[in-house]
C-alpha cells in the first residue's frame, strides 16, 4: 500500500465531500494508504452523530481522516493563514511517512503542496477543479490586475509547472491553459476528469410517474457564479405555462434568502419547496424530479466547471435545463441530446426552451440516453481508474505524457 496525502479545502461532511473526495478515495484506498484531510464547516463539526458515521466510514476503508475546521473569515487573512497551516499538516505527515504523493484538490492546497514540494521533494497532484481566478473575478471577489490576483495567477502558473500532475474537469479548460501556459505545461502530465457520480446509487426511478411535473434544482443558487436570476425566470415560466407543475431547490443555502429571490411575492407558496437534504438522502431526492435546472455565468470563468449536480441528474434518468460556455455541459448536452439549453432570461427565451423541453420529454427513449450519457462520460469507476493511471504513472517516474 502506499502512503498517499489528500488535501482538500471542502468538507467531507458536505455533499460534494461525499460525492467528489470520497467517492473517488473508496476505491483508490485498495492501492493506496490514504491519509485524508479536510476542513468542516462549523455547522458539519456541531453534528455529532454525521460525525461519527464519517470516521466510521473512512476507517472502513482503511483511511485515515483528520479533519481540521474551516475558518473563512477575515476574508484575506483567512486563507493564507490556512494555507500555512496546510504546509505545516503536510510536512508533518511527509516526515512521519504518510505520504509518497500528495493530491491537493484545488489552488489552496496546491500551493501548500508545492512549498512541501519544494522542502521534501514528495510529489503533487494539481488537481485544479476549475479556473479559481477567473471565477474569483466573476464572483466578484477579485479584482483583475490587483496585488492579490497576481499573486494567485503567480501561485497558480508555477503549480502548473512544477506539479507531477494537472487534472482538469474539462477539454474546454485545457485547450484555453495550452494557450495562455504553453511553456508551463510542455510535456506535463495533464488529465482530463470530469466530475464523476457514483452511478449504483444515482439510478433512474419509476418509468412514469404520476403528474405534476417536478422541476428539479440541486446544490448552491448563492455561489456568485450560480445565475439565480435565470432560475427565478425559468420558475415563472414554468409556472405560468403549467399551472399544476411544482418545484424543488434542493440546497444547504438560506431557504428565506433564496425564497426571496425566486418568489419575492409569494405567488408559487407551497409549489416551491427549498430544503437541505443530507448526502445520503440525495439519490432518492434527485428521483422525485422529473428534470433538473442549473444555469452558470458564462464565460472565462467557466470554462473549466463540470457541474458536479448534471452527472448526478444524467444518471438518474433526467434531462438537464442549462445554459451554454459552462465547460463541456453544451456539448454533452446537444450530442447526446439529453436536455435544453436556454439562449437567456428573457420571458420569450424561457417560453421557447420551455416549449422544446415539453417536446423533448415526450421522447420514451430519453431516460435511457440521460443514463447511458452518464455512464459513458461520468462514471465514478472510469473516473477513479484515471486517478489510479495518474498515480502509478508519477510514482514509477515515467516520462510525463499528455493523457487529455
């Protein structure tokens, strides 16, 4: 077995944990001796009980979990502080013999695992998710060209250079990175991974189910780079053009804020239902729906975003309703012809994609093909073999080649 570090800034208690750190660790801890650190959030750390289950279920995969808090504020400060102390975890596990390689999942940890780099010579995965300065930027919490974005874009180029490995979510990201780092990446390794679901438990439900038709929206509205106002238009659409049709915001986000935005008069009550639902409930949430909404900003930002909700929606059976210049999604979705994408948030543009979608679900072949996309772009067990190929190709010194 051999000591591998994974660091990541999310928790594992939350659901992208589960379905994006955890899901992929099952099955390398059968090569690997997997140390695991996360940072919970402080709601996660106050349940006990989900708690204990993560320990239980990390330590019967043989990984060992240390699970640090997660502090976000100040909002600078923060983080540089967390990152010192990540270089601080991770040189400790290095010189205890925990880790021969260490994955650090996103810019933070690639930066404390490229300073351990530098002292020990372990190697590091640069496992990059998505472009975080661009979306930074979109988010409107960076600004271009400012002391700040800089240093990042700085942290962010030698990572490139100097990491064993590059994973990136899409082919959209690293034809734009191949430009923009042509130097940095000439005879990397680099990976493409999109975000995979654990297709065994994100199955299709019942063939027919009865009416109303259940509009489907999972994961964060309230990121910055979610388009709610785009959400809040399809639901007046949909709702105006059905008036039996329901809808769920499935979503650890403030239900009374993101009510607020979608609904500020009140007219949908109790058509709109936004509540959390726990990792494990997910699957059987995702079924209830009978499609599933998610719109991003476009643009540079998004070039390098596989939502990680489209994977689990595909493979439950259900056509998505998205928007193009978000990674690969526009053509996975118009390939495979597996959902709608909407031209913008306009009355009419949302009547016109309404109109397509009700023709597109009278399709009977559709679930079949939302699943069979799934299974051949998103599946966990392809997308853990890559991870498994990657590692074995850094651990036994091979030349790095190009695997996009």
């Amino acid at each position: 077995m051999i000591p591998t570090l994974y660091l990541t800034r999310n928790g594992l208690l939350e659901p992208l944990g589960q379905s994006q750190v955890f899901a992929y660790l099952r099955g390398l801890s059968q090569d690997h001796a997997i140390t695991l650190i996360t940072y919970e959030k402080p709601e996660d750390w106050a349940d006990t009980e989900a708690m204990d289950r993560a320990r239980a279920a990390c330590a019967g995969y043989g990984i060992r979990w240390l699970p640090q808090r997660f502090r976000p504020r100040p909002r600078v400060v923060a983080p540089a502080l967390s990152t010192m102390r990540m270089v601080w975890l991770l040189w400790r596990e290095v010189r205890r013999g925990n880790a021969r390689l260490i994955h650090a999942r996103s810019y933070i940890p690639a930066a404390a695992a490229l300073v351990v780099h530098r002292l020990t010579g372990v190697p590091f995965v640069f496992d990059m998710r998505a472009l975080w300065p661009e979306e930074l930027i979109t988010a409107g919490r960076l600004r271009r060209g400012s002391l700040l974005h800089r240093g990042i874009v700085a942290a962010e180029r030698a990572c490139l250079r100097q990491a064993a490995g590059v994973v990136s979510l899409t082919h959209a990201a690293v034809d734009y990175l191949q430009e923009v780092y042509a130097s940095e990446l000439a005879g990397q390794r680099v990976t493409v991974i999109p975000t995979c679901a654990d297709l065994d438990s994100f199955r299709p439900g019942p063939v027919s189910r009865p009416a109303p038709v259940v509009h489907g929206c999972i994961g964060t509205v309230l990121s910055g780079w979610f388009r709610v106002d785009w959400l809040a238009a399809w639901i007046a659409a949909a709702a105006r053009l059905d008036p039996e049709a329901r809808f769920d915001i499935v979503t650890r986000d403030d239900p009374a804020h993101v009510r607020s935005l979608i609904d500020p008069e009140g007219h949908l009550a109790a058509r709109l239902t936004i509540a959390p639902r726990r990792p494990g409930e997910m699957p059987d949430a995702i079924r209830r729906h009978d499609l599933s909404v998610m719109f991003f900003t476009e643009g540079l930002s998004k070039l390098g975003s596989s939502p990680t909700r489209m994977a689990e929606v595909l493979g439950s059976g259900l056509p998505v309703v998205a928007n193009a210049g978000v990674g690969d999604v526009a053509r996975i979705v118009t390939e495979n012809r597996v959902g709608i994408l909407v031209a913008g948030p306009a009355a009419g543009q949302m009547d016109a994609a309404y109109a397509a979608l009700r023709d597109l679900m009278t399709d009977p072949d559709l679930p079949t093909r939302c699943r069979a996309t799934a299974e051949t772009v998103f599946s966990l067990g392809a997308g853990t073999a890559a991870y498994r190929t990657l590692y074995r190709s850094i651990l036994a010194g091979a030349d790095p080649t190009c695997a996009v």
